[in-house]
C-alpha cells in the first residue's frame, strides 16, 4: 500500500522538481541515474539499431541487411524467404501494421509511415526485444509497387508498473537522504534506511508516530507554524531545521517537505526528505574562523575587525557616540625571529597578543591585521583623550622584556590613534589614518604614540602633561586642604566643613580641582589622591584635637574609584594612624555610585555606618536618583546641588525643586546642606523651607586650615539679618 504512495509522490516530485530545490533534485537525480543505469544495461544487451528487411507485397522477405541479422541473430540466408511473421512476438498483432500501411499507402497515395507504432519482436535466441518501425513502398521502375522497407530501430522497453514501483523503492531505500512519510493525521507511514541511520531510531520505533519525534524544541512556535503549514499542503517548504536523535545529539538537517493529494485535492501523505548536515555546518564553521581569525593568534582578522567596526560606526551614526582606531606597530620582530628563529617570532607574537588582550577591556576589539601589526577598536569611550590613556597601557606591556621559549626579548613599538567621527566615519579610512599615525610615531626612538589629528594630540599632550604634574605634585607636596564650613541655619554656627582639595601649581598657581580631578579620576591617580586627603584630614583633625579646639565633623569627598570592598578597612587604618573618632570624619559620595547600585556598593556602605561615619550625598539632584530610591541607602545627609540653589528665590523650577527634595528629605528624616548659597535672598528661602545648614560664599569661600581655625575660635556666626 504505502509503495504506491511513494511511486505516486516520487512521480508529483519530478513535477515540481523545479520549485523544490536540491535536496529534491538530488534524490530525483538518483532516481534518474538509477533509471539511466537500468536501461544502460537493458540496450547493452541488444543488437545495434538499423536493421533493415526487405519484403515482397506478399510479407516475404526478400531483403536482410548486417543490421538486421545483429538484431535478430538470424543469417540472412536463414531468413530470407521466410514470412516476416517468423518475427513476430505477439501472434495477435499478425499483418496488421504491413496491411494497414498497403491500404493507406494505396488510398492516400502515402508513400512511408515511420514512427508509428513501437512492437515487440522475437529473435532467434528467444529473446523478446521492442522496436519502432519506418516503413516505405518498394517500387520498380516502372513505378509499380513491388514490396516494402522496413527499417527497425530498437527502443528502451517500458519498465512494468510494478518493476517500477519496486525500483523506486529501492531507490528511496537507498537513498543517501533520510525519508519520512506520513498519512494525513501526520502518523509516520513509512522511512527509509537512511532515516535510520540519521537519526538512530529503527522503524518499529517510528511508523505510528508523529514527526515530533524528532523535535529538538529550539525553533520557536512561528517557524514550527511554518513546518506544520507546509505539512498541511501549504506548498513545498525547503529549510534547515535542527532535529533530535535517538541518543539526544541535536543535528542540522536540511529538509524538504511536500504534501501529496488525492484526485479530489485532499491530501493523502505528506513527505519529507531530508540530510544530515552536520558536517557542512563544521566545515561553515572552521571556514568561518578561517576567514574571520587569524590563524597564528587565533584573534580577529582585519576582515573581522573591519566588520565590527563598520557597525560600531553605523550605530555611532545613529546615537552620535564616538570612538576611536588604534594600530600598534611591533618592531625588532624581524631580527628576533632571524636570530633565533620563526617560531621564537611567532611565539613572541602570540604572547604581545596575549599581553594586549589583557590590557584591554571586553568590549574593546583587538585583532592582529598584518605581520607585526595590531589594531584595536575602542567602540566604547568616554571621551576620546582616552584612546591616549589605552595605548599608553599597551605600550606599557612592551616596556620590560616578554619571556618567550626560555628567552627574554624586548621589543619596539609605536601606536597611532584615528577618532571617530572626527578623522572619518568608514572602517578603511580610519584604520588607514591609524596606520599613518603609528607610522609617524615609529620615527621617535622612544616607544610612543600619535593620533592621526593635530589636534587631538595637543589634548592628549595636555591630559598627559597633568597627569605627570599631578604624580609629581603628590610627591613635591603641592597639594593642600582648604575647608569651607557649613553653618546651621538655625543657630547660624558653624557645624561642619568640608575638606576641599587645592593643587598649589608651581607655574600656573593654585589649580581648580575642577579640573585635576577628572583627569585624576581617568588615570586612576585619584585613588592615590584621595589617600592623601583622607591621610591630611585626620592629620589635621588630630592636630586641632591636640591644640584642644572643638571641631565640628569635617567632610570629606570620595571618587566613586575609591569605593571598593577595602575601603572600611583602609579608613579603619587610617583613622586609628590617627586617633581619630570614625564620628570626626563625614564621607561625601556622589549619585554615580548609587545609579549603578550594585549590593557590593550598599554593603560598603553599610560596613562604614557601622563603624559610626556618616555619608552625606553630594550634587544631589544632578543624577538620576529618585528621592524614593535614596530609601535603600544608608545616607544621613542630602546636599542640594548649587545648580538648584542658584536660581532661588526667583526661578520657580528651581523653587518647586528644592521645595520637593526638602520635603521628601524631610520625610527620610535626612539632613538637608544647600550648596553655593551666595546671597540672604537664597538663604531666606532655604531657611524658610526647612533646610538644615548652608554651605556657600554668603558664609564663607574655602579656606586654609589656619582660616578655618581662627573663624572657629572666633566664634564666627552666620547673620540672618531682615529680608
Ligand atoms: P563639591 O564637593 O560639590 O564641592 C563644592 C564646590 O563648590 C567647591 O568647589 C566649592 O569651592 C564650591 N563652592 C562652594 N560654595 C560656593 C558658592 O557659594 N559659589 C560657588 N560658585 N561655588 C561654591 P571646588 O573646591 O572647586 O571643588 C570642586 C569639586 O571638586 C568638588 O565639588 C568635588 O566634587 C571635587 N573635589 C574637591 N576636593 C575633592 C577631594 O578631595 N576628593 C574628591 N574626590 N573630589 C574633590
Ligand atoms: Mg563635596
Ligand atoms: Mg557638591
């Protein structure tokens, strides 16, 4: 029964053979050649075509050429003269085609019939071959019909229906492509040897079942919608589904599925055809990596890196972000691997490559893109002086030998730096720019790095001369403590102040902390920097202790750097250094910590209250914090940001700002400090509303330590004067 639904859906296969893609054509190719290959074997065994007999009007022979004594195997001396009936296979077909052919040759005064009919003759041997026949009027000459001419070509015998359904099915039988039928409820009907073998399971474990059997469950519900439409007659459906075998092993196959209708349109079987294709998906892949990988390193290629970039650039586009190119020429490379050999060389690549890598942060692309060539795409970047900062940290890798195969080699390098989108917004030009900066800068003797533009390197120059200021102003005691007080708007005392840092410059004079501070924060010196000021503050702080004057807590600000797990334990140290009182000291955070606001940052945090400092949060209003969300955080006091403080009392955002944060501060139960107050119309206001203290040139500018003490034993005291 399901032979025929096969023989059926191979025969509506050839049809839409067109339509339906490899897999399809290369099963129907199979079949094809099968077919080809049997009637090979059929015709060899047949004598040559062209066999041509002589007859008289009577049916004798009287002519037998070569040809025709090869096909039948009779001599011509055996044949001629006998009726050319002694050939006929069938007895039932007798004269008829040499009769009807006289008739109409005489009534229609046609002269030849070819291709009429295809018949079956004997030959000697018995053996029965098919022939088409050509015949023609013999006539003499004077044009009285003496006989006929019959030419005999042999042609293919038709294969019997049901020798064609067994060679179909042993066509799908061995099939290389795995092949899955199912009746109309999609119960699996029938599978060949290669379903098996595919997916493991014998056939008593799949007919009855459904397809499912197969199901991997990592399509979603829309592509398995399509599967089922094209099973439910949809039309032919050709595409890569990832299927389950027996043993749980997911695999790739590429599948075609048909439907096969009835003659009344309703659908019968459904088929599917399909291979394991599994090993090209490795082969995509290895030729994937070949393409996209550098095969010494095993990083990405320029190829890959170009790839990457171009959609960091089109996403730059997009979001106006940017970012920056950097290429990193390695030199001495040449000599090393001439003195001791290609593989030290390579080796010595991949180890730089291993160095960089390490140097450089996830999501930062590092690929090597020619011999002794890297480049490095910083697709994430604050601001781009950054991109200076990086290729100081890879040229610093290079700076002391690398120990490769028991040797220690220096090398030589040199970097150039192309922005985006400022020096060009396309992958070649940018790594074009890059290579011809790091080609400039190889010319300094010095490992050192150029950007593409001018002016850029002027910035950088000026980051980086800051930053090595900033080193030395730590070491030559440049730096200084300045405090501004904070006076309750209560009793208009001073109750606090905060330590400010001041840079005393030996050239450019005192530096605003607006503007080391940044560049201390992007160097990482700002951890540095901030042991100093809590170092200098408790210092100070012992030192009024010991000259017996009653300070208020004095404040100090933390870079959201410095908060990490060993921050508790450094402040421990440095406050017991200097008998210091954890309550002597005010910690000023700003909301950059909260927004990312990690558990770690709240256990810190909690850690500190513990040991009895009190965090205040500095700006408040510039970030994104909501005041509910201040509820998770352990923070006593709130510092409104003088940016709100300004417009008081007149700019009515400004009020209705600080009105809300007062409130809600209020509510937390959270002190509240305005900053920047500058004049008694903003005080008034403030004080009005419910502020706790004020911080601001109304009161005081910061002032040096001396200042800050004789204001205290002064007894100096906010006024609050008439409105
Ligand atoms: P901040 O912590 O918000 O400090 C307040 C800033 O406002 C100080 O600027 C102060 O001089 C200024 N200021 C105070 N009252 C007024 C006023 O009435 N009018 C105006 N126009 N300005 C006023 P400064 O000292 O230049 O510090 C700037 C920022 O630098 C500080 O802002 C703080 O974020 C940072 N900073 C200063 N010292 C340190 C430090 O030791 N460590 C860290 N991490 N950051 C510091
Ligand atoms: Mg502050
Ligand atoms: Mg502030």
């Amino acid at each position: 029964m399901h032979e025929a639904a096969i023989a059926r859906c191979l025969a509506l296969s050839r049809q839409a053979r067109e339509q339906q893609g490899e897999a399809l054509a290369s099963t129907l190719a199979s079949l094809d050649a099968a077919l080809a290959e049997a009637q090979a074997a059929h015709l060899a065994a047949l004598p040559a075509p062209d066999a041509l007999l002589e007859l008289d009007l009577a049916g004798y022979l009287t002519g037998w050429n070569a040809g025709a004594e090869q096909l039948f195997g009779y001599s011509a001396q055996e044949a001629l003269g006998q009726h050319v009936l002694f050939l006929y296979a069938d007895e039932d077909e007798g004269g008829d085609i040499a009769e009807l052919f006289f008739q109409q040759a005489q009534e229609q005064g046609q002269p030849q019939m070819s291709g009429v009919t295809e018949v079956r003759r004997r030959t000697k041997s018995g053996d029965i071959v098919w022939v088409r026949l050509a015949l023609s009027l013999r006539r003499d000459e004077g044009g009285d019909t003496i006989g006929m001419l019959v030419r005999l070509h042999t042609v293919q015998e038709p294969l019997a229906e049901a020798d064609k359904l067994q060679l179909h099915a042993r066509i799908i039988e061995d099939s290389d492509q795995g092949v899955l039928i199912t009746d109309a409820n999609e119960r699996i009907v029938s599978i060949n040897g290669a379903f098996t073998r595919i997916t493991g399971y014998l056939p008593e474990e799949t007919i009855g079942s459904t397809p499912d059997l197969l199901r991997s469950g990592v399509h979603d519900a829309d592509f398995r919608a399509q599967v089922r439409a094209a099973m439910r007659g949809s039309g032919p459906w050709r595409g890569e589904i990832i299927g389950k075998r027996k043993n749980g092993e997911l695999f790739p196959q590429s599948v075609t599925i048909s439907a096969v209708r009835d003659h009344a349109g309703q659908i019968t079987h459904t088929f599917s055809l399909f291979s394991d294709i599994s090993v090209h998906k490795d082969a995509e892949a290895r030729m994937q990596r070949m393409a996209n990988y550098d095969s010494l390193t095993g990083l990405p290629n320029q190829c890959l890196l170009s790839q990457l970039l171009d959609q960091a650039l089109t996403e730059a586009r997009r979001t106006g972000e940017h970012g920056a190119v950097m290429v990193v020429e390695i030199s001495r490379l040449g000599a090393i691997s001439d003195t001791l050999g290609h593989d030290i060389g390579n080796a010595l690549l991949c180890e730089i490559g291993r160095q960089f890598r390490q140097a450089l942060r996830d999501p930062d692309v590092l690929a090597r893109i020619d011999g002794n060539k890297f480049a490095i795409a910083l697709l994430q970047i604050e601001k781009r002086e950054h991109a200076a900062i990086v290729a100081q940290k890879l040229l610093s890798t290079l700076s002391t030998p690398l120990a490769v195969g028991g040797h220690s080699l220096q090398v030589g390098a040199s970097a150039g730096i192309a922005v985006y989108p400022e020096d060009g917004s396309d992958s070649p030009s940018l790594i074009h720019f890059a290579e011809v900066a790091a080609a400039r800068a190889a010319k300094n003797l010095e490992p050192s790095f150029l950007f593409y533009s001018e002016e850029m390197n002027q910035r950088a120059k000026e980051h980086l001369r800051m930053e090595t200021e900033l080193r030395s102003a730590l070491a030559l005691d440049q730096l200084e403590l300045y405090y501004q007080p904070k006076v309750s708007l209560r009793s208009g005392r001073i109750v606090g102040a905060e330590a400010l840092l001041r840079w005393r410059h030996p050239v450019r004079g005192m530096v605003s902390p607006g503007v080391f501070i940044p560049v201390a924060e992007e160097t990482g010196l700002i951890l540095d920097l901030g042991n100093w000021v809590l170092e200098e503050a408790c210092r100070q702080v012992r030192a009024w202790k010991d000259a017996n004057l009653m300070m208020p807590p004095i404040a100090v600000n933390l870079s959201a750097r410095q908060f990490d797990t060993q921050l508790p334990a450094r402040i421990t140290a440095v406050l017991a250094r200097h008998d210091v009182l954890p309550e002597q000291i005010m910690l000023e955070i700003t909301e950059s910590l909260l927004v990312g606001g990690s558990d770690n940052v709240i256990g810190i945090m909690n850690a500190l209250v513990a040991m009895g400092m009190a965090l205040a949060l500095d700006d408040f209003g510039t970030g994104y914090s909501s005041l509910a969300y201040l509820k998770k955080f352990p923070i006593s006091t709130l510092k409104i940001d003088r940016s709100f403080v300004t417009g008081l009392p007149h700019e009515e955002n400004d009020c209705a700002i600080a009105r809300a944060i007062v409130t809600m501060a209020q509510q937390l139960r959270q002190e509240i400090v305005a900053e920047g107050v500058e004049t008694p119309e903003q005080m008034a206001f403030l004080r009005e509303l419910g502020c706790d203290q004020l911080q601001g040139y109304l009161f005081s500018q910061p002032v040096s330590a001396a200042e800050f003490e004789s204001m205290l034993k002064e007894g100096r005291r906010l006024s609050f004067g008439s409105r």
